[in-house]
C-alpha cells in the first residue's frame, strides 16, 4: 500500500505516459478528464488528488489551474500526443511541450482499470 508522499510520487510517476489524445476521448465523453495547466507538475497533482487534499485541489480549480478538459481543447489535441496519468476515476491530462521527449509507455492497464468502473 503506498502511503507516504514519496512512494505516492514515484508510483504515479511510473504510471504517467505521453499518450495520444485520440485514445482518451472515450474518458472524454465520460467526463472523467482533467487538464492540468502546463506550469504545475502533473505528479505532484496526481499525488494530492489521490491523497484527496481537498483544499489543494479546490484552490487549483477556483484558479482554473485543473479543470475538466473543454470542447475546444479536446478538438485542439485531436492529433496531438498528450501527457496523461490515471489517478482513479480521473484521468489527468496535460498538454504535451515542446521540450517534452516523446517516450513510448503501456498507458492501457490503467485505462481498463478505470473504463471497467
């Protein structure tokens, strides 16, 4: 069980994959994604989401720092690869910069874990 803000970390490290847009519409239309602003660090969001630090993740929102992902973003990423982390029954997105790698990761598990709830 991972129950320190260490282990947290490096476990949604681990599970965090640049991963084509196009295959996250489906939680898309569920409801279930989450843009995470480029300036913050989606682990370190991931982490106080899943640690459900509500008054972080209510600050974030009122500052329209996460929010759920919008129409017109989810068209502009259409043919874009973005970064993404499943932080359960969320998906956090973030759009992908140009100083990111393109690293190629399973990204599928997590997403059967959440579209099988």
């Amino acid at each position: 069980m991972i129950n320190t803000k260490e282990n947290k970390q490096a476990e949604i490290n681990s599970q965090t994959a640049l991963i084509p847009w196009k295959e996250l519409l489906r939680f898309f239309a569920r409801g279930k994604t989450i843009e995470v602003m480029p300036y913050l660090d989606l682990v370190d969001v991931g982490v106080e989401i899943v640690s459900n630090n509500q008054q972080q993740i209510t600050r974030w929102m009122n500052q329209q720092d996460i929010r759920m992902v919008t129409d017109d973003t989810a068209k502009k990423w259409l043919d874009q690869d973005v970064w993404a982390v499943v932080c359960k029954p969320w998906v956090l997105v973030q759009q992908q910069t140009k100083g990111d790698s393109k690293i190629a990761f399973k990204f599928e598990s997590s997403l059967n874990i959440i579209n099988n709830n």
